[in-house]
C-alpha cells in the first residue's frame, strides 16, 4: 500500500504502517538533507487562517524537494461556498468546485489547506472539517490538512517523531500526560484531538488530563476510548494526571460545553488558573519531558522553566515540521 | 515583427499574427510541458485588486519557465500618483515614475499589474486604464495588463485558446452569443469588453446580448463594430440571443448608464434575475458551449447542470490561464 | 575578521574594512552578476512594516544567489513578546524566545527583520530598537536589520555604494549636505541616522541642516560628533546648508522633541513648507548630486527638475539595493 497520490486529511486516513514510513523518512532527510526529488512539481497552500510555522514548514519542504510553493493567505477575500445546489447570490464568490475542481487542481500537483473554526459560533455550526473534505472531493489532485477544526495531522506527524526520536522499547512502558493548560482565550481542539488519537494508536499509555467541563469531542474521545483501551486514563486533577509522567504534552483549547459562549467560555477557564505546567508539578514527573506545539503563553501555560529547561523538547519539536512536511510531500508525490 | 520585450495592454496591441504566436506556443507548451528558458530572469506582479486565478497563473508560468517570480499584494498599502507635475502634499506617497520608473523597473525583467476601478465611483472617474498606462509609460521593461478597467488581455488569450481548441475551419461559421447574466453585485467589465474585440476580430459570429440599460463603453462598442461589421449583432432578449449559437459565453456586468450609482445599479439589475444560462436555454443552442471566466455564481449567473455539463469548457478555460501566460512570458523574454 | 555568521543590525557593527568588503563584493555583482553561491541556503524576512523596495531587493538578491527567500508580512498577526519572565496573559501570543529561538532559527539560515516605531508614541516609548534586538539575541542565525527605529544599514551601504561610485580621492574633499525636508507626515529618522553616522565615518564632510526643534536623537548626535569631528557642522538655515555641496541627500523625519505628539508635531512642520530642494537652492550648490532613498513627495521634499534631472542620483541609489544586498547575503552565508 502506498501513499502515492494519497490525501492526508487526519492520521487516522493512514495506517500505523504508513505512519512508520513518513517518519522513518523524516529521519532519512534529518540525516541527509533533502534532495530535490520533486522538480516540476507543484504545491499549493491555502491559508484561511494565519498561519507562521506551518506555512513557512510547507514552503522550506517544497522548495527544498525542489518543487515550487504557492502559498497564499486567502482569509476573508475568498469565501467558498461548499453546498452542492446551492443558489450563489449571497456573500460566497465562489463555489469549491470550480475555484479548486475546474481551476486549481487542474494547475498545481498537491493542494495544502488550513482553516479554522470561528470559536465564536455554536460547535455544530463550526463546519467540523466541512471546508477540507470538500476541497479533498473537489480536487483532482492530493488534499493535505493544514489544520481544521478537528484535526492537525502535520503537527501531529511532528509530534510523534518527536516521541520516537526518545522514547525506546515498547509504547506501553512510557505514559503520556496529555493536559489543558490555562490560557487567557479560547483555542480550537485539533491539535488535542489528533495528538490523543496519535498517542493512542501508538501504543503509548495516555493520560487525558483537564478541569471538567473542557471535555473534548465525544466522538473523538469514542474513537480515543477505542484505541487506547486501558491504556487511556482520564484525570481532572492536575497533580494526579502529570504526576509520574514520562511525557507531558500541553495545550489549552476551548470548553466544549460552552462552545461559541465565549462570555460562558471565559467565566469557565477563569476557574482554572492555575492550570500550569511549572518546575514543581514537573518534578513530581519521571522526568516529566515537555512538550507543546507553539505558540505558547509563557508562565501562563508553562513556565519559563520548564519550557527553557533540560527537559523541554519544544525546539526539536517545532523544527522537525519542516522534516515530516517533507516526508509527506516526499512520499505522496514523488 | 516580434514580441520580444514589447508590452500588453490590450490584445488590440497585438496584430493577429502576434496573436496566433502566442496561441501556437501555449498549445506547444501543452503537448511538451514548459521548459525553463527564462532562467536569471525576473518577473514581478503587482495586485493593486486580490486576484487567485491570475496570480497563481503568472507565479507558475514564470517559475516553470525557471524565472523569478516576485507577486505582491499592494492594494491600499500603496496609493501611487500618476500626474506629471502632482505636488504630493496628499495621501499619495509616491510617484509611479520612481517606484516604477527609477526603482523596480530597474530590478526586474517584466511588470504585471491588476487595478480594477473602484464601482461605486462615476465610470468617467473610474480612471479608465490610467494606472496600467502609467506603469507602462514610467517603466523601462514590458508590461502586462492582468486586468484593468476596461481590458483583461491574458484572459482573453486563454477565451480564444479555448475556441480554437474546439472550433475548426472558417471562424464565421461560428456562432458566439456572449451575455450578460445576473448577478446580485456590479462587475467589471474588461473580460467581456476584451472578449467582444477578441471575437470580432478573430472572424467569429459574434451575438452581444444583455438587457436594455447594461449597454458597454461606446468606444469600445464602436471599435467592436469596425471590427465585426455585420458579423456581430445585438440582442436584449436573452432567449433570442441564445438561440442555435455553437457557444454561449456567459459574464455579469455593471451598468454604464447608473455607473457609481449603486443603489440604481441594484435596482436596474434586480429586474433581469431571469438572466441565467439554464438547461432549456442551452438545449435551444447548438449545441451552446459554454464558457465562463470564473468565478461564477452557481444557479445564478449558470445552472449547475449546464456548468458541470458535458458541454462546459470552463475548466479547460480556466487551466489554459497558465499556458497563455507562459506563452506571453517566452515570447516577451526569452 | 570574516563577516561569516555574523549579524548586521547597524552600520557601526561593521569596521570600515568589512564596510569596504561589502561594497566591493556589490561592485563585483554589478559587473559579472550574481552567481548561486547559496544553492540551499535559506533567507527569511519578517516585515512587521510595509515594505516594496526593501523585500524585493532581499528575495532578488536571495533567489539569485540560489538561496530561498521566504519573505512574510506579520504587521498586526504576530504581536511578539519581548520581556524575559513575562507571563503572557494578554495581547501577545508568542514569545520570541520561541518564535525565534526554538523555531525559526533552526530551519532558516538566516533572519531580515523590519519594524518601524509607531509614530504617535513617545520616544521613550518607541521601542528603539528593542524587537531587532531581542530577534538577534533570539536567533542561532545571522540578522540582517531591515529597518528599525534607529537604523536602516541596508540601505546606507546602498548610500555609500552610490558615493563612492561617484565621489573620488580623499572623502574629505566632497561635502555632503544632509537635509530635512518638509512632508506633511511625521517619518522615521532610521535612514537620516544610518546616513550621517556612515557619511561622517567614511571621512566625507557632512553638513546637517534641519529647522531648530528637528533634532535627532542625542545619542546619535554625540555618536555622529564623535565620528566627524570638524568634518560635521549644523545649519539651520536650509539655503546656507545647501550652498556649494558636492551632494544634496534630503530626507524628512519626525521632531524629536514633540515625538509622539502628532499634533504639535503637525504644528511645527508646517512653519517649514518652504524645505524643498528646488532647482534654485541646487543651482547654488556645487553641483548638488541629489539622492533620496524613496518613496519621495515630489514638488514637496524636492522639485521635478531636481528629481529628474542630470544630478539625480537616485535611480541608481534605489537598484543599487538589489547588489548590496546580495552582497550582504554573499558575505555573510556564503
């Protein structure tokens, strides 16, 4: 089986095989630099959402295969309409099918996309990955997620080469301390999301750790139930959830519950201040190795200590993007 | 006579042979792919307006061609003057002869600039082509429009690319209804006026066809005229105009007579929301072929059953962008 | 002493040896072109401001080198943390530490920064240079100032490499006449500070004219005072400041001492509407060379005729950017 011409919408459109082939590639290129397997060849991103890290990780991936990189900001200018049969004379300009079927899939080799939920609005009228599935079906070409509202599979490539770069010996014996974090706004979940299915299906033991009342998707934590079995535990003590950890991976996101109340959401969050990764909870780890996938609030989410501290793969996590970008490009198109 | 280092501002630039060159390397670059005989050059696209479809265009015509391509947004961020003699104690911070003219044509190979006019200005304030023009005089190397007021000549290649794929023998046996539709906004104008001189002048049978009120610029009018004598003719019956043409090429335009006004610009439309390119008015052309620059409105401006239909060329249409303009940038530079 | 690796914030990092190596290298470029020196390298520019000349000239110079050029607008998106220990609970998302350090310095081989002071701040508040320098100390690459509050060095080698290529024998025989010029705008006073100290070090003589309340910053005034000695005298009087120079270099910027106060600022610019370099005031000079970096108000800081005619050096100033920038590149990753 093989990746080739293959979409990568979540991790969970690959197999553990196939997982394994994108990062031991990753690694080849950490080793030997990234030949430009890929001449002539075409990739584009669209952002719907600012994005930095992963934008310029889809740049440097594609330039240095030797592809060109189109990558543009499309946020606000360029509202799709997704629904088949709809009348068109309201705010969309144009319809999926024909801005990425008709045109754009018929120019370039690989479509990139990102694009966020509007935390603002109800969660079931946050369009669950609506604008990435249709332009998977509409292109004629690969489709990678860039980041949706449920997942983030590149950041969760990232993520598990990062694991493995550490961790030896059977996923079992290392427990992962998944936990919200506090932080002054609401974010969205797909990194949580993709990261707690990711470690689950490695084989990792997993701690789900926030406050109640930030519980995630139900659908995602069925899936998360499913392939972490007892291996998965769920904690809303802090304390209880780092403690004795291998990993501790942090993230804040927005409260389920009260999705698109932001006045709700913030009276919520305000409750769990001191949801903080910091030196102390971090030696009561074993040793507690941090994790998160920027950008962060610092001495909000972790503290400087930590973060900065000799236990913290933050670094390697954030530039081994640029690694598993280039393998997925690598693998999917060359 | 060559092309080599001469502008395109209009495709009434170019003799009818220049024409045909550009058409015969476009359908060379499709059968042999687009080598890289530009290399060291340098091609920058300024868009004064947002463009997609245009810029993805030019940045892979001229990275397949191995140039550099340099594309930026200038819109709002950049307000040039273009008077000779202006005292610039305004809001214009520079003159188009030394941002132009002094600077970047000095830097790079071709210029391309995008500046619609402002719709909800009186059309004699629209500024005409004033920008476009402006570049072209300051600059010391070729310019392309890639639309402005009144012209969209790299569309326009791409339209009579995209005919002569299809119609064959003596153009005048070829039947062109090209529409107005409704749409719920005024539009420009340039890709209809562009494709009314393209199709008079290549021979065609040429049907302008939209409501009483939605009349064009009358020079660009009386030039269509010189140039298609009693090949083309006028209708403002939508039906009518339709009826038996080999192709229907569908656009939206604003208003001439209420231009600037747009309050009396959405009244004058709202009478013609019957304006759309449906099945029954397709089964009554022969066959109706249709063509459309996109983005388009579904269900709108065309039915869904005639935009996905078997006789849409619209995706050929749209994709052939990158040919023309790869065309457009060899025969310039190379 | 190698400029291998190193980063240039200002022209006063550099010894007047590096400062000659780098316009040398760019005279070289001028001659012969710019060769890939750089297949792989990666240059990244970060542009908290607009800029058209100042990115264009990095990514022509980057890409012709061979290197990448990844060149990003973050004005507004990206509100970065400075402070070491600040607990982030308020508008910035990220810290640079992280942003810089743990991310981009690890996947680029080097870093071009551009943030201007807003205006309507006190000095004191400005920042001075506060985010190039937390960028630099950040960064495990080289960082290249692309303008800061203080200093724009990219462009005065720019300066300089137009001087010498006109001015020859002992610098102390030309006089420059560094002159304010009225704008109906307060500006930046990076370029006048980068230009005076770099003029008064290359040995030239230096005249500086401005109205009496249009100081520049006391430090750079005792740097500058410093580095010329009575090779730099003052005028406030504009024509006598102008009479007899080899070189008329004027540029606008804000009143220090009402910095920050836009309207007191307006107040006091307005007594000076007559600070235009016109043909007049160049015809008293010897034979007044004018230069300007641009944008320029024409017919407001200098006249057409000055502007346009044979003593204007300004479009070789402005393409001149291109080459030491490549220089730069050259130098400092080759």
């Amino acid at each position: 089986m093989s990746l080739r011409e293959r979409s990568i919408l979540s991790l969970q459109d690959l197999t553990l095989d196939e997982t394994e082939q994108l990062l031991t590639r990753a690694a080849g290129f950490r080793e030997d630099g990234i030949a430009p397997t890929l001449a002539g060849r075409r990739v584009c991103g669209l952002f719907f959402n600012p994005s930095l890290r992963t934008r310029t990780s889809l740049e440097i991936a594609a330039r240095s295969l030797g592809a060109q990189s189109l990558c543009y900001d499309v946020g606000g200018m360029w509202p799709l309409e997704l629904e088949d049969g709809a009348v068109m004379d309201g705010d969309k300009i144009e319809h999926v099918r024909d801005a990425i079927g008709k045109f754009l899939s018929g120019v370039v080799d690989l479509i990139g996309v990102r694009s966020f939920p509007d935390l603002g609005r109800p969660y079931a009228e946050a369009g669950a990955d609506a604008l990435v599935q249709a332009v998977e079906e509409a292109a004629e070409v690969p489709v990678l997620n860039l980041e949706s509202t449920l997942f983030h599979p590149m950041q969760g490539l990232a993520d598990l080469f990062t694991l493995r770069n550490h961790l030896e010996g059977d996923p079992s014996d290392h427990t992962i301390a998944l936990t919200w974090a506090y932080h002054p706004k609401p974010l969205p979940m797909a990194v949580t999301n993709t990261a707690l299915l990711a470690f689950c299906r490695a084989g990792y033991r997993v701690r789900l750790v926030h406050p109640s009342g930030f519980d995630l998707d139900p659908d995602v934590m069925a899936c998360a139930q499913e392939l972490g079995g007892d291996r998965l535990s769920r904690h809303t003590d802090m304390d209880e959830g780092l403690r004795g950890a291998r990993v501790i991976y942090a993230k804040s996101w927005a409260s389920h519950a009260s999705y698109g109340n932001l006045e709700e959401d913030a009276r919520q969050r305000a409750l769990h201040k001191d949801w903080i990764v910091n030196e102390e909870r971090q030696a009561a780890a074993d040793p507690g190795a941090f994790m998160h996938c920027l950008p962060v609030r610092r001495n909000v989410v972790v503290s400087d200590s930590v973060l900065d501290g000799p236990h913290s793969w933050v670094a390697e996590q954030a530039r081994s993007r640029v690694l598993v970008q280039a393998a997925v490009l690598h693998e999917v198109l060359a």
